[in-house]
C-alpha cells in the first residue's frame, strides 16, 4: 500500500481524540515543525484533537515558546505527558501546565522511553531494565511522577535471579510524526540531509505495529524506485501520510520565517578542516574543561552530556588529541566535533565518524560500552548524589543522564562552584575569585535524586567532581576533597560556600598551575 502525500492540515485530521501520540525530533533536528503548527491551528479552530497522551523521549523545538511541544500546551488538548526532558525556557506553557496540576505528568530516562518505542513495535509486553534503580524514577521513591495529579506507577520493581530490575508495560501507539528528506511516490523515506536520525524508524514502528498512523514530513519527493535503498530508514509500508514542507530546513530555524544553511560536514557529505576553530579563552570554564581533560585516557569512547562539557572536544582539538579518544553523545554521534564552538546545538556534530540511531546508542550504553563521561551538575550533597532534573518549580528532566551514568566506568561531573554571578581571575598559575556566585552547588541535600552515588560507588564507578577552584573523588565516606586551585583557601572560598560537611582527603594536593596558564597542557604526550 502506497502512503498518502497530503497537506498539513489534511494529516492532521487523522489524529483522533485521546489519541496517544508520539512526536519525533529533539531541539532543531528532525523537528516535523509544519505537521506540529497545522495540529495546534486545527486545535485552536475545532477544538480537537482533545486528551491527548503524548509520549516524548526527546524535546523537539530550540524556539522559546515556539513549535515542538509547545503545540500541546492548550487546555484540553493534553491530558497525560510523558517526557524524558523538559525545560520551561523552551517550552513554558507546557511546564506552567504541569506546575498548575493541569495535566498528568512524568519524567522517565530518554533510554528507557526509546528502548520502550521499540518495545511496543516489537509487540514485546514491556522493558526490563536497571537503569534509575534507586533515583527518583523509581517507583519506590517518586517514581518519575511530575505533580500531585499524577499518581499512577508507570514501572514496577522486578526481582530476577536475585537481581532487582524496573519492569514498564507496554501500551498502543495511535499516532507517530516523524520527519525525513525525501520521500519516494511509495512513501519510502529517507534521511540524506539529516544529522541524526534520532529513532524515527522505531517510532514510526511502535504506531504500525498498534494499528495506529504514522505522518512522515519531507522537504521533497522523489520518483518511485529512485531512492538508495541504504538511505531509507523509514519504509513504505509504515507510512501512512506524507506532508512535503518544501522550505523544510536542515536545522529548524531559531526563529519563526527564518532559513538556515544545508550544512553536509553534520550530515556526513563533506568533512571540513577544524583549524579555524580558535581556541576557547582561558577562564574559569576553561579551566574546568582543561581538569576534565585530564581524565582522558588514549582510546576512551566518551560521552558527553548537554551542559558545560560539551566543549570539550575544543580543548581536546587545541590540545592534539581529537582522534586519539571517541567523543558521543546519545543522540548517535560518534566522533567529530561537538559545541558551541560550531555554532549549532550539541545534539550534531562537524564531521562525525558516525551517525548512529538512538536505539543503537542507548543500548550501547546500557550495555556498558561508555568507558567515560562527562556531565554537568545541578546540585551535590555531602554523599556525592548529583541532581539534574528538578529544581523547586524549574524542571528540566534527566533526559539520557541515568542511561549514561549506568554503566560507564568512570563518570566526570563538571561545573562551576556557586552559580549567579560568579567572576573570577585565571592569571599566572592562579585562580582568584573576583565576586562569589549567589546559589551553593553543594547544599545539605539534592532536591530530586538524579544520581545516586552510594549505588555507583558499590558498583565500582569512579566518580570525579570538578570545578574551577577544586576537585573532588567520591569515596566510601562520600564526597571527597582531592585537589585545591592555586590561589584559593579552603576555609573562606571552599568550605564557606558548601551546605554540607567537607571532607579532606590526607593526599589533597594543589590543581595543577599549568591549568590555569595559556600555554596548551601537553596532553597529546600524557595519555
């Protein structure tokens, strides 16, 4: 059967009420934004599609208020969310709805959500799996639940061969949209001008295989037979309908009407010299990033989650050992360069070596394959626990962070000390503290349990804190001075600005001055 090929609006119209309905796409990449605006038009004008339940491993739109899940932020239209990432900058009204009890809500691990899609189109009766064990998606704690209005445990705890695991039930997929490049007369898609593929086909699969619509948004359409059967990652008969959005753009635009380039060095068309990359200037994110880097080890597959450490591969790029180490992230890239130093989101990178599913990457990661990662940081505690998701009525969701910190070997946190307002001076082998930041990262106790440190430590996972002014181990007794910046006094600019007991390790000894100097490390001959 041949899918389709309607407008937007058109499409849009197969969407029934109650429908539980599954968007594709993360930040700019792969978002189906003219299927998104001509679902939230036909809502404002009908008042339908109504009680939705929406399941999103990934937050689709960069634009603050802008597309993405944005488009189901009305009364009525929502009724249950399920989301690995949230973040009210991107999406407020969705959050306010949230906040205001307005819709059932839950934050559940990107790879879990992923490997649950696949599940569903697998006809499988759920996941099984170890991942949030002990953190705030487990059942027994808060288990990924949002508000008070939400009450239902969407996992339970399992004991298998002595060994606890989070057990989630599978349930039908009504409706899937999803994006491409092309799309033959078939409704055969695929992906050439993408810099992720992000799952589409198993979203588009989880639908299928529930009976249910899959809508497939492309920039063109191609004659039947035409297409390299290798690109396609979406075949004909999963597709139901194809909308052709002919001014459809490689990276959604940050603003409304605007254009952005085809770049092929993200798509794997074109690799581009890095040597007009400038180095990152030396201050205190520098410093931070320099410490990080000397976790490396030669032949590290790396992760890197969203936040500070995603410019880590510049330092490494100034420091001679891009190659030398596999910098990933969990949307499927493996190599190349990643950063705001390339001007784009993180979720892409310049001259990826290769451009993996998120299904592929995320079992790799739960399988063990991380020897090392590099995250940022909400907020620690004495006990070395790392909260990232929920900050008082600022959620922002774990995304992929419990898949990644699951079984990588050893795990780098990075962040500033204090946040709001810190400045500080990197001079001659020193750090001075010019004005103290306003908010403690380390307080009493983590608002929401991201990272349960007891639990990596009894797995063996070495876990390093860094910041700009020390560094920390974590050790059976917890969190663990091991290193203090030149310049700084533990009393007044460390243990001043903890909420929770400072331990010193007896081998605590100065960060290295080198760090905090212009000239590169010397790292291509250290690891």
């Amino acid at each position: 059967m041949s899918a389709r090929f309607l407008s937007a609006d058109e499409a849009v119209r197969l969407i029934p009420n109650g429908a539980t309905l599954v968007i594709g796409g993360t930040g700019a990449v792969l978002e189906p934004d003219l299927v998104l605006h001509a679902l939230e038009r036909r809502f404002l004008e009908t008042g339908a599609p109504r009680d939705l339940v929406n399941v999103n491993p990934m937050l689709p739109s960069d634009r603050p208020g802008e597309g993405g899940l944005n488009v189901l932020a009305h009364e009525g239209m929502l009724r249950r969310i399920i989301g690995g990432s949230y973040t009210a900058k991107r999406h407020p009204r969705l959050i306010r709805m949230i906040l205001e009890d307005r819709i059932e809500a839950y934050n559940l691990p990107m790879g879990t959500l992923v490997q649950w899609l696949t599940a569903v189109g697998a006809g499988k009766p759920g996941v099984l799996t170890q991942v949030g064990l002990h953190t705030f998606v487990d059942p027994r704690l808060e288990g990924g639940r949002l508000n008070a209005r939400t009450r239902e445990n969407l996992a339970e705890v399992m004991t298998i061969r002595g060994q606890e695991y989070l057990f989630y039930p599978t349930f039908p997929v009504d409706v899937a949209i999803v994006r491409g490049t092309t799309a033959d007369q078939d409704g055969n898609i695929s992906m050439e001008e993408e810099p992720n593929t992000l799952g589409m086909t198993d979203i588009a699969m989880a639908a299928r295989n529930s009976g249910g619509t899959v809508i497939a948004q492309v920039k063109r359409v191609a004659k039947r037979g035409t297409l390299d059967p290798r690109l396609v990652r979406i075949p004909a008969p999963l597709v139901d309908a194809v909308v052709v959005h002919r001014h459809q753009t490689q990276l959604t635009p940050a603003t409304p009407g605007g254009r952005e380039g085809h770049n092929p060095a993200l798509c794997g068309d074109a690799r581009v010299p890095l040597d007009t990359i400038p180095p990152l200037p030396l201050d205190g994110r520098k410093v931070i990033l320099r410490r990080a880097a000397r976790e490396l080890r030669r032949g590290d597959v790396v992760n890197l989650g969203a936040g500070l450490a995603t410019e880590l591969p510049v330092v490494a790029l100034e420091e001679g050992v891009l190659d030398a180490v596999t910098f990933t992230n969990e949307h499927g890239i493996f190599g190349g360069l990643m950063g705001s130093a390339i001007g784009t989101t993180f979720v892409v990178a310049l001259n990826p070596d290769a451009i993996m599913d998120s299904t592929f990457q995320f079992n790799y990661y739960d399988g063990g394959g991380l020897d090392i990662t590099f995250l940022g940081v909400g907020q620690l505690d004495g006990a070395g626990n790392n909260n990232v998701s929920r900050f008082g009525e600022e959620i922002t969701g774990c995304g992929g962070f419990h898949n990644i910190t699951d079984r990588a070997r050893r795990i780098v946190f990075c962040t500033f000390f204090t946040a709001g307002g810190l400045e500080v001076d990197v001079t001659d082998g020193r750090l001075k503290i010019l004005r103290e930041g306003k908010h403690p990262k380390l307080v009493e106790r983590v608002e929401q349990l991201t990272f349960n440190a007891a639990r990596a430590h009894a797995k063996g996972q070495q876990v390093t804190y860094v910041t700009e002014r020390a560094v920390f181990r974590l050790t059976a007794e917890g969190l663990t001075l091991v290193e203090v910046a030149p310049g700084v006094d533990v009393d007044r600019d460390i243990r001043a600005r903890m909420r929770c007991p400072l331990r010193v390790a007896p081998e605590a000894r100065p960060m290295e001055a080198t760090l905090f100097r212009p000239e590169p490390l010397g790292l291509a001959g250290q690891i």
